[in-house]
C-alpha cells in the first residue's frame, strides 16, 4: 500500500479535471458514434459489411501514421499559450465540423460513390481528430509529476469519457425513431407512389429514415463536440514550460531535419521496454472488445430477439449505456483505489482477470432459454413488474418531451441476465485506460531520464495511440470479416442458428483470449511507485542544472592534484578528528567573528526575479545579517534592490552596489542611470558594472569595457568601479584589469570538482593567479562558498558539514592575510534552482525560512 502523501501543489484542481474530462468526453464520443453510425452504412445506406470494414479500418491507418507527427510537433512547439492547448482548440472546432460534414451522405448516392466520399472525408477528419487528441493525451500526461495523482486524475477523466459511452448507446435507438427525426411528407408521397409491397415499403421507409437520422444527429454530435473540445485547452495548465531545453525547431525549410528528429524520437520512444509492453497490453485488450463490440446487438437483435427490431427495442441500448454506467461510476473509482493500495501493474492484472470471468458469463448471460425461466421466477416476476411500473409513470412524461424511444416494454418480460456479467466485464476496458494511461505518464519520466529534453509526451501519447488504432483498423475490418465469416447476411431479415452460435462463440473466446496475453505481457512491467518516486527525484536534480555554470572550470583540464595543493596548517583546520558537534561551535565562534562581506540574498520563498521587492523585506534580512558582517554586496538596482544599499547605510555597513547588466540593453540602461544615482546619494562605496557577464557569454570584451568607462566618467570622485567575473575571465582578459579600480573575482573550488580537503587551498590558487597581474590593485573574492545540499560537482560534495568547514577555513585565511572575501550567500534562494540547480538553492547560511543552518 502506497504510503506516499500527494503534495498540494502536484494535485490537479477540480476545475482543471472537469475541463480534461470534457476533452475526453469528446475523444470517446466521437469514434463511439462514428462506429455507431458507420452501421448505418450497412443498414441505410446499402453498403457490404467488408466495404464498410474497410472504410473503419483504411482510415484507421492513415490516421495513426500522423499520430507520431502531431505529437512530434506538439513536443517541440514553443508558443505563449504552450505547446498543447492552441492545437487542442483549432482541433476541436475541426473535429467537430468535418464530424458534421462526413456523414451528410444520401442514400439516393451509388454505393461507389458513398465509398468514396465517406474514405476521403474520413481522411480529413481525422486529421482535425488527430490535432484536437494527440496534444490533448499528451498534456494529460504532464498536468502533475505525482504518481497517484496521475492515475486519480486519468480515472476522473476516464469517468467523464464514459459519459459518451452512456450516450452513444441510444444514437441507435434514435436514429431509427420515426419520431425524433421524422420524414418530411414529400418523401413519405413519393415512397408511397413506388408501388412497392408492405415488406419492401418498410424496408425503403426504415432506410429512409435511418439516413436522415444520421445525417441530422451528425450535426448535434459535431457541434457538442466542438463545443466541450475547446475547454481543455481554455482551463487545463501542462508543463509548457518556456525553459524547457532541446526542443527542435519546426519549419519547412528544416523539413527533412525534422523528419529525422521525428523518427529518431519514435526509435527511442520503441526502445522503452515498459512502454512498450503497455502498448501491447492496450493493443491486445481494447482491441480484442473491438472486434466484437458490434457483436452484442447483433446478438440482441438476431438471437435473442430473432431479426425483430421492433421487439429488440431498446435492450441493445440499455447493455451498452448500463455498460458505461457501470464502469464510470463503480468500477473506475474501484479501481483507482486498487491501484493505490496494490500499484498500477498488480490493478490491471486483478482487473482484467475479473473481465475474463465476465466475458465468459455471457455465454450464460445471453442464452435465451436460461432467460425465459428468469422471467417465470419471483425475482424475474418482481424485477418486470418494477420496471414496467417505473416506465408506466414516467412514460407520459418521455412522450411529451419527444423521448418515447427511452421506454422500457416488459410486458413480454426481458432479457435480465445479459446485464448480469456487466459489473465485471466493466472492470477490463476500465481498468485499461485508467491504468495505461497513467502508467504512461510514468514512462515518460524514465524516457526523459534515459533520453534528456524535450519531454516526449506527445510523442508517447501519439504512439500509444498508434497502436489503439492500429489495433482499431485491424478489429474493425476483422470485424466484419467475422461477421461474414460466420455467414452473417446483411440483407436477411433473420439469421441461421449456426451463425448466431459461432457469433456468441467469438463474442466470448476473442476478448478473453487477449485480455488473457496481455496479463503475460504486463505480468514483467517493472515501473512500480519507489521506483517513478526515484525517477521523478533525480529528474528534479537534473532538470535544475544551471544553464551558465556559476564557474568557467578554467582548471579543469589540470588535475587539481597536479597543482600540489596542501592543506595549510596556518589557515586550515584539520577536521578528521573532529565531530560534527565541534565542526558547529567552530563555524558559529567564526560566525560571531564576523566576515568581511556578505552577498545579500533578497528574494524570499516564491519570489524570483520578475517580482519588485518590498523595503519592509529588505529591512528584515538586512536586520538579521547586519551583526556578522562589515559589508554587504548587491547584484542589480532596480526592481526594489536598490533599497538594499539605502537599508546597509541605515545598518551602518559598507556596499558594493551592482549593476546588472546583461543582453537586455533598455534594462541595462535602468540599471546604469539607478547605480549613478544612488551613488550621488552616498549610498555606494564601490560601484559593479556587470556580474558574469562575459561568463555567460551575453556580450562582447569591448560592450563591458565601454560600460566600465561610462559609469567610471559620471561616478561621483573617490568612488572605485569594477566588475565582477570568475577569476579565469580576468586571467584571460587583461583589459578588464586595466579598466577596473578594483579587481573583483568570483571563486568556486565547488565548481570546478575540489574536494573539500583541497579546498581552501584551491581558492587560495585562484586568488594568487589574479592578484599577481592586478599590480598595485586591490582584489576582492566578490563570491565564494559551499552549498549545503544539492547534486555533486567532481569530487565535490555538498553538504552541511562540507559548508560549514569550507566557511571557517577561508575566512581565517582571509582574516589573517587582509584578504576582503564576500562570501556567498546569506540566505537560501529558491528561484535558483531553474538557473544552477538544485544545488543553487542551497548556499545560505541561512535557510529560505531566515533561519541560521547549522546549528
């Protein structure tokens, strides 16, 4: 059992899966009523079953070929509105329409022509299909990284998607209501003048009528559609991340690269072995009810009710809807809570055994002399006699809102038993969905951990998809392969009794054979919860690493080891002899002493950069570092930093004020004139024109040094300017050391992989390396430090203990040589974990909390 809490922020609202649910409201309605009405093709509009399997299944396959298209392009697509949801919106007013248009066939029409309309248009169709679902699946999978959250939030929607399966039942019964979609009086006169017999009148009229009613429920269909399609992509927020990395770039002209990067996703994406055996899982189970999903009605109508539509009333509707029903809001929640308890694979197995045992019930479900003795007993006796008197009442009241076609006649008692294996076939498709899906999403955290960025939701979704329908083409042509097969004849009012014996033999043996392989598929699947929890883990570490290294690593192809770095007993504190209790007493006794500098960190929990800081804020954290240090440095002036020179003077310290300059030059320009002013005010001792700037390469030697000298020319006398960069930029360009009063130097030995022994000494090496070319020029380490927690570097390990002996070394060596060090940083930060890292947010002595570390 899982005992893992979903933290609030990966929980999915209410409101955003309710607009999901509609999504797939929509994405279950519309192949549930084309399969619905593409009987129609047979019945109404005269075509062979095998044709009409053909116009399932052709289409099916063009369909799923572009599937892994759109989810390539949904993937890699970068867009203010995100990557899924303006896809999601056109595609959905497209399905919608060319829904509507696809069956707006007549009956009047050869068969040859009906073909072909209807396989052209299909292809259109499902071109605005495909645009509305890949995106719409693939921005399921990455609504919350949680994993039960993800299989609440797929059993949700896959309770709403049943909705369609409630509805689609009774486009049967309405299409052939003579009173819902009535002929016009013109139609009934011109059959009428044919001079046909009864039999043959009531079989053109039945036509007639069947194809209008396609023709106008296609609309309603359509435009419903249309309607709650677009709600996902108004409500529902997905990853659609701005910073997401390596995403191609989609274009014509870079067509056939991008062919290359669509099928090379789709090799990885094949090469996911857990994935793929829920692809096949899928394949096997939906599939396999597919190729019999018609086979019920026909059992209903023909064997049951021997070719009767008029007795076989509503019954086929009332096994599909109670179908649906059942599965929406039993067996989903049942299983949604044995997935919590047991895991995702252990769920789909237990589930998809009870459906074999309900598959197998049919055959005793569907008998009709086991039907007939129902009815003679009590309890049959007392369930004809509730229902018909529900119906008694409730009649009137159907018949006067036009819904006489919902009534339920059993006055010649009912076929009871068929609803008797209900419960349990529900749990396979329901299961199916709930589960594969959510395990999905899982799979694409161990891809993008295998694989790198872009996530491949999209293409995973496309792909899984792609085998629904893959499967779907080949069930459906199958399908009415059987049918005929069997000897199913279309134009014969009754069937043989071997037909209908072979047709129930299949209508069990297909689905509970490959619901059976696929237990032996999934038996193996290995992504339990520990393991997507370890997963999710280590792909938070890694999505966080910094995109500009805090350091150049200008070292790295020299062995620290080889530059011979000691440790000093002058400066260095031994700490193998020493517990960690004594390791703190020193930090704090160093603490108490008081640093030289400090880099002020302003921006408390759920701030980032775009958020203007409050004075009251400023006031605070300055309050609680003010009594350990002499100095505090700040990076930018605008955006309420520049409070925080105004606030140090009030607190009696000395600033290095910093102006941010980057490849931003309207900003830059705002930083500049707000660093001048606050210079004039005396709220600066040392002027900074630029942090890192060179390091991450935003602009050229000479933008910085131009910079340098504009500020130097309009600063106040007696006022130093510098800038500030890693220790390697300065050994690398000696102009900077020219144009600076005073050389500031960011060093990072954590940086560059020192361990913690060599540590102090490796700092000491990078600061001897600047200082021998600076002259007469004072140089500062402007930043240096040890993060607490986070992913290593090399050899470098974070960690509290490792923060806390890399402090007090290097400042006694600071304090003992007059070295100014500022060291990094005052407080936690956790808007940094998108720029360095996990490993970024934890360079505080104190805490995100304001709360000192370690103690």
């Amino acid at each position: 059992m899982s005992t893992m809490n979903t933290p609030q922020k990966h929980k999915v609202p209410i409101g955003q899966k309710a607009s999901f649910g509609a999504g797939h409201l929509v994405l279950n309605l519309l192949p549930g009523a084309l399969a619905v009405f593409m009987f129609f093709l047979v019945t109404a509009f005269g075509m062979n079953p095998f044709l009409a399997g053909l116009l399932g299944g052709l289409p099916r396959i063009f369909d799923a070929l572009t599937d892994p298209i759109m989810g390539f392009i949904s993937d890699n697509t970068k867009s203010k509105f995100g990557r899924r949801r303006p896809y999601i919106f056109i595609g959905a007013l497209l399905s919608g329409i060319l829904f509507a248009l696809l069956f707006q066939l007549s009956e009047d029409n050869s068969v040859l022509f009906n073909f072909f309309y209807f396989l052209i248009m299909s292809l259109i169709f499902l071109i605005g299909n495909t645009m509305f679902a890949t995106p719409l699946v693939g921005l399921g999978y990455e609504m919350t990284p949680d994993y039960n959250e993800r299989t609440r939030l797929m059993a949700f929607a896959n309770t709403i998607g049943q909705v369609a399966w409630m509805l689609v039942p009774w486009f049967w019964v309405v299409i052939a209501d003579p009173t819902v979609f009535p002929l016009d009086q013109e139609t009934l006169r011109n059959l009428g003048e044919l001079g046909l017999s009864a039999e043959e009148l009531q079989k053109i009229t039945d036509e007639k009528l069947q194809a209008t009613g396609v023709r106008k429920l296609s609309l309603v269909v359509g435009l419903g559609c249309a309607a709650l399609g677009v709600l996902p992509a108004l409500f529902c927020k997905g990853m659609d991340a701005g910073e997401m990395e390596n995403r191609k770039k989609i274009t014509l002209g870079s067509l056939k690269q991008t062919s290359k990067d669509l099928f090379d996703g789709i090799k990885q994406v094949s090469e996911n072995k857990p994935f793929m055996k829920l692809c096949g899982a899928t394949f096997l189970v939906f599939n396999g009810f597919q190729i019999v999903a018609s086979f019920s009605f026909f059992i209903i109508v023909f064997y049951i009710y021997n070719g009767s539509y008029s007795d076989a009333a509503t019954w086929p509707a009332w096994f599909a809807s109670l179908t649906a029903f059942v599965t929406a809001f039993l067996v989903i929640p049942i299983i949604s809570k044995i997935a919590d308890v047991f895991g995702k694979r252990k769920a789909f197995i237990i589930s998809t055994v009870i459906s074999i045992i309900g598959y197998c019930l049919k055959w005793w479900g569907f008998d009709n002399e086991l039907n007939q003795k129902f009815n003679q007993t009590s309890a049959g006796q007392s369930i004809n006699d509730f229902v018909g008197s529900v119906f008694y009442k409730l009649d009137p009241f159907l018949d006067s809102i036009g819904m006489a076609w919902f009534s339920i006649d059993t006055s010649q008692g009912g076929p009871w038993l068929m609803f008797v294996p209900i419960p349990l076939m529900a749990f396979g498709l329901g299961g199916l969905f709930t589960l594969m899906m959510s395990m999905t999403a899982d799979v694409c955290d161990l891809d993008e951990l295998e694989n790198g960025a872009p996530r491949k939701e999209g293409t995973f979704g496309a792909i899984y998809w792609w085998m629904v329908k893959l499967g779907q083409a080949i069930a459906l042509v199958l399908g009415g392969a059987i049918l005929s097969l069997i000897g199913f004849d279309e134009g014969a009012a009754t069937q043989t009794a071997e037909s209908m014996l072979r047709l129930r033999i299949a209508d069990i043996v297909i689905p509970a054979v490959t619901a059976a392989i696929a237990i032996w598929i999934i038996w193996s699947y290995s992504l339990n919860e520990t393991r997507v929890k370890e997963i999710g883990a280590e792909l938070k570490r890694r999505n966080a690493t910094p995109k500009n290294s805090s350091s150049s690593k200008y070292l790295s192809q020299k062995q620290i080891s080889s530059l011979a770095l000691e440790i000093n007993s002058k400066y260095d504190i031994d700490f193998s002899s020493k517990s960690e209790e004594e390791i703190k007493k020193i930090f704090l006794s160093t603490l108490k002493r008081g640093m030289y500098g400090l880099c002020f960190s302003p921006y408390t929990e759920g701030q980032d950069l775009s958020v203007t800081l409050s004075e009251k804020q400023i006031e605070r954290r300055t309050e609680i570092i003010q009594p350990y240090t002499q100095w505090i440095r700040s990076f930018s002036c605008t955006k309420g930093n520049e409070h925080i020179p105004k606030m140090a003077k009030q607190k009696k310290l000395k600033t290095v004020v910093g102006a941010w300059i980057s490849d931003d030059k309207n900003q830059n320009e705002k930083e500049i004139k707000n660093l001048i002013h606050l210079a004039k005010s005396g709220y600066v001792d040392i002027a900074v024109v630029g942090n890192e700037v060179l390091l991450r390469n935003e602009l050229t030697e000479s933008e910085i040094l131009n910079y340098i000298k504009r500020v130097a020319h309009q600063l106040p006398e007696g006022i130093p300017v510098g800038y500030v960069d890693s220790y390697a930029i300065f050994d690398q360009y000696p102009s900077l050391i020219e144009a600076c009063d005073v050389i500031l130097i960011n060093c990072y030995p954590f940086w560059e992989g020192a361990q913690i022994q060599h540590s102090s000494a490796y700092l000491r090496y990078m600061y001897q390396l600047v200082a021998k070319q600076a002259g007469n020029k004072p140089v500062i380490v402007s930043e240096t430090g040890w993060p607490s927690d986070g992913e290593s570097t090399g050899k470098a390990v974070p960690s509290h203990l490792n923060a806390m002996k890399y402090f007090i070394n290097v400042n006694q060596w600071a304090k003992q040589e007059n070295i100014k060090l500022f060291h990094f940083s005052s407080f936690d930060e956790s808007w940094k974990i998108h720029h360095e890292g996990d490993v970024g947010q934890r360079w505080g002595i104190w805490d995100k909390y304001e709360k000192l570390k370690f103690i």
